[in-house]
C-alpha cells in the first residue's frame, strides 16, 4: 500500500466519523422532538388542542414523527397568552399573586362551608329516619 491509498484510507475514516456524529445527532433532535410533542399532547387540556381530538395528534405524531411533531407545534397546539404577572422582578407580580392566593383561600373556605352545610342536612336527614323509625315502633306496638 501507497502512501496515497493511506491518506486516502485515513481521510475516509473522518469522513465516516462526521457522517456518524451528524447522524446521532440528527436522530437526538428527532428524538427529543417527538417526545416533546408527545408530552406536550398528552399534558394539554382538550380544550387547548386545535383541529384534531388528542388521540388524532397523537396518531399523528407517532406515525410521522419529525413533519408530526412540527404540525402540532405550528398548528395542532393552542398557544395561550401570556400571564399577566410581569417580569420576575416587577413588584406588581406580588400583588398578582397575593390576589391569586386570597382567591384560591376564600373558595377553599367557601367549600369548607358548603361541606359544613352538606354535613348538617345529613345529620338532619339520619335524625328524621330515627325518628321516623321510632314512630313506627310506637304505632306498632299500640
């Protein structure tokens, strides 16, 4: 062997390994696509998935992974708008929250109260059967 066929031979050896690492790389893209908008399709709620019920995207994407998982992003997904909590250090993103959390406890105060109701009428029902009960007895043993 030459030393042509040697440098021929060599430069054929990092051809094949730039041909490789595209290729794996190629494939990690594809791949982190696909299960990005396989959870994505799972996660989302029906009513943020556009033009197809969820099980369609889903066909979709497994089907036709990479032309899938793009027409989900493009077209597929409902996109909402953005929060209005400002940036991390606008001071009115505290008063967002403080109003979100004072919300969130008044309804859970407002299902304790409601549960305290159901519980009362209950109470009130299982009295009435008693007495009910015990009026039968009466007449029965009359």
């Amino acid at each position: 062997m030459g030393r042509a066929d040697v440098k021929a031979v060599a430069g054929d050896g990092v051809a094949n390994r730039l041909w490789l690492m595209l290729y794996t790389v190629i494939s990690a893209v594809t791949l982190v696509l696909f299960a990005a908008a396989l959870i994505d399709i799972i996660t989302r709620q029906e009513g943020q998935v556009r033009h197809l019920p969820k099980f369609g995207w889903i066909i979709i994407v497994i089907l036709l992974p990479v032309v899938g998982s793009i027409v989900w992003f493009a077209v597929g997904r409902e996109y909402g708008t953005t929060s209005a909590l400002g940036s991390f250090g606008d001071p009115r993103r505290h008063e967002v929250v403080a109003a979100a959390q004072e919300t969130r406890s008044r309804s859970t105060e407002e299902e304790l109260a409601q549960l305290e109701r159901e519980i009362a009428f209950h109470e009130k029902q299982a009295r009435i059967q008693r007495l009910e009960a015990e009026v039968q007895k009466r007449r029965l043993s009359e």
